[in-house]
C-alpha cells in the first residue's frame, strides 16, 4: 500500500538503540501518509492529521514510522 502512520517519539534515536528497551517510544499520532516516489509523502484522506506544525530554532523532534499493511519496508 506504501502507507505508514507516523507519530511523534516519546525519545527520539540519537544514538545507536541496541541496548534500547523492547517496545515502541510512541507519543503523539500524526497522521497516515502515503509515499510517493519520487516526491514528497502525501496525507492520506479519511484519517486524524496534524498537518505543519512549526519547529522552534535549536529543537529537534523525532519521530516514528510505522508501516500500515502487510509488507512496507520504510528507509530515510
């Protein structure tokens, strides 16, 4: 389907996360999106989304993907 929903993370990966506890750092949901390619993801109609959102000078937000079918593999 190329869908994923995408959520704000409770702690952001900054570092490597092999000694990370199992299970998800969710916080906040985002929205489902659809990948284009080439292009930019597109918000997919009939879900929650929380559109822009400004990003204060010297703070960084991080993220989460999340797949939404069967098979999706998600690279940056």
């Amino acid at each position: 389907t190329a869908q994923f929903d995408a959520y704000t993370a409770l702690a952001p990966a900054d570092h490597s996360t092999k000694d990370w506890p199992s299970g998800n750092l969710r916080d906040q949901y985002v929205g489902r999106l659809k990948s284009v390619k080439p292009g930019l993801a597109t918000y997919v109609d009939g879900f929650p989304k929380v559109g822009p959102f400004p990003c204060p000078a010297g703070k960084t937000y991080g993220g989460e993907l999340v797949g939404a079918g069967d098979q999706v593999n998600i690279q940056w």
